[in-house]
C-alpha cells in the first residue's frame, strides 16, 4: 500500500520537430515541477499521449522519467493496453523501470465486450503479476466507455488494485465509490476543474493536466481543502475552471503543451496526427494565462 495523497501533473511526452522522443527535455520538465511540493507525476498518461507510442518507446520513456524523479516522490506509470497481455507486460516493465505505481486504463476497443466481468478479470490478472500496486483509470471522453460505480467496487476489491483516477467528474459516482470501498481504497480526481469538489466527497488528491502549468494553484487548492479554508479554496478552483477546460476538454494535450511553451518549459509538438492548435487559440491560452498570473 502506498499514499496517493496530493497532486500529481500527468507529464507530456516530449517529442523534437521529427516526431522523435526528446527525451532530455521531458527530464528537465520534470526537474523544474520537482521544486514544488507535488506527491508526484504520472508518465504515459493520456496527456503522455501513450497510444503514440511503441512499447520500446514506453519502456525508454519510464526509465529517463525515473533518473531524474526525486525518491521522495512516487512515479505513477501508465500501462494500459488493448490485451490483458500487453498490460501485464507494460506494468512489469514499469515496475522494472522504478515505478511505484501503475496506473490502468481500461481496454476499450472492443467496447460491446468489455463487460463488468471481462473487465473485472482483466484488472485482477494484472494485479496478480506485479508486486507494484495498481490504480483504475476510467477515462470515458477518450475511451467511450464509462465505467459503472458497480465494475469499479468489484474491480477494486483485490487487495493490490489501491485506488482510482476518475476523468469522468461523475462526483455523485465518485462519493459512492469512496463510501462503498473497501478500507484504504483512494480516490484521484482527474481534472483540475472538479477538484475541490472532488475533495469533498472523498478524493485524496489529483492527477491534473493543469498541475503542468499551475502547479502551485493545485497544491494550494488540496491544502486549503485539509486546512478547512473552504470559501478561499472555492473561489481558487473556480479561477482555474476556464484555463483547465481549455487545455484539457476543449482542446486537450497540444493547448497543453502550448502553454508550456509559453512559459518557457518545453512542450513542444504532438505526434501526427495531432495537430498543433491554431494561432487564435493561442492568443486565448496567453490571455487566460495572463489572467491567472496577475
């Protein structure tokens, strides 16, 4: 069992002008977020954009990732994949790697079939191969399935599988899933723009997108939460609601990284067939940036 109290940003892949892995940049994005009182980062995530990479391209990226991730915080490796095979053999290379974690997003593609069951087992074989503890990703806007309170109880009673990321926002699911699970079950929210609420019907933290680029709003919003500071804390979050959306449901991982651009930590491209955003959307990243910085 480990903690998984307190924010985590979901670090983007770097990649050169070849579409090629830049993987010293990624090292340094993560040297720079570690000087902040983060509990840790989440690598290959979907803001990773994981599905862009080969299997050897992973193993390399959860390798450079833990060189420079300090041993006071905990490195989440995403490893799901399309077959129960294909996740066993990512996680145990994560776990390999240093991770400490693995984090697990459902298989998707085949969505008729991947019922409660299929699901359920799918998720215990791979809790049964490593000795590094599991979380459940369910994140319905890139998968198309969303995964029931009911899956997610049954999934989460094997004593390995730790906790969950919920990208859904679903918080009336999310405070059954915490009220219903099993002691010392966690539950991270995965978006900035529920995370105090999220807080209050249970979370214990965030994988956030936004922790990339406003890394001290997010901690500041968790430790307001456990400080009792509600009403400073509520009128944080809601000033992250519109930067958040943007560079996560709007627009997603090249807004992201366009905004680490702007502030001068490298983002850089996305993988074809991701585009860049247009220099409209830019303009609007810069303002909501702006606004939040003054």
């Amino acid at each position: 069992m480990i903690n998984l109290k307190g924010i985590y940003p979901p670090i983007p892949t770097s990649f050169d002008d070849s579409g090629e892995l830049a993987l010293e940049r990624m090292q340094e994005n993560l040297i720079h977020l570690s000087k902040y009182s983060l509990a840790g980062f989440l690598i290959l995530g979907s803001n990773g954009e994981t599905v862009m990479l080969s299997q050897n391209e992973k193993i390399r990226v959860y390798e450079a990732a833990r060189q420079v991730i300090p041993a006071r915080m905990l490195m989440l490796a995403g490893t799901g994949g399309q077959s129960t095979r294909e996740t066993i053999e990512l996680t145990k290379a994560a776990e390999d790697s240093g991770a400490d974690a693995a984090l697990v997003l459902n298989p998707f593609y085949y969505k008729g079939l991947m019922t409660k069951d299929a699901l359920v087992r799918h998720y215990h074989l791979v809790a049964d191969q490593t000795d590094i503890p599991v979380i459940i990703y369910n994140m319905p806007a890139n998968t198309g399935i969303d995964m029931t309170a009911d899956t997610i109880l049954a999934i989460a009673q094997h004593e390995n599988i730790i906790g969950l990321k919920d990208s859904g926002g679903n918080l009336a699911k999310m405070g059954e899933i915490v009220g219903k699970a099993r002691p010392g079950f966690q539950v991270l929210a995965g978006s900035a723009g529920f995370l105090f609420p999220a807080l209050a019907v249970g979370a214990v933290g965030g994988i956030l997108a936004l922790a990339n680029i406003a890394p001290q709003q997010c901690i500041e919003i968790h430790q307001l939460f456990l400080e009792g500071k509600m009403e400073i804390a509520r009128k944080l979050q809601n000033s992250l609601i519109e930067l958040n959306a943007m560079v996560t449901r709007e627009q997603g991982v090249p807004a992201l990284k366009a905004a680490m651009d702007m502030l001068s930590i490298y983002g850089g491209p996305c993988r074809e067939p991701i585009l860049p955003v247009s220099e409209a959307i830019k303009n609007s990243i810069a303002d909501l940036l702006n606004d939040l910085n003054n």
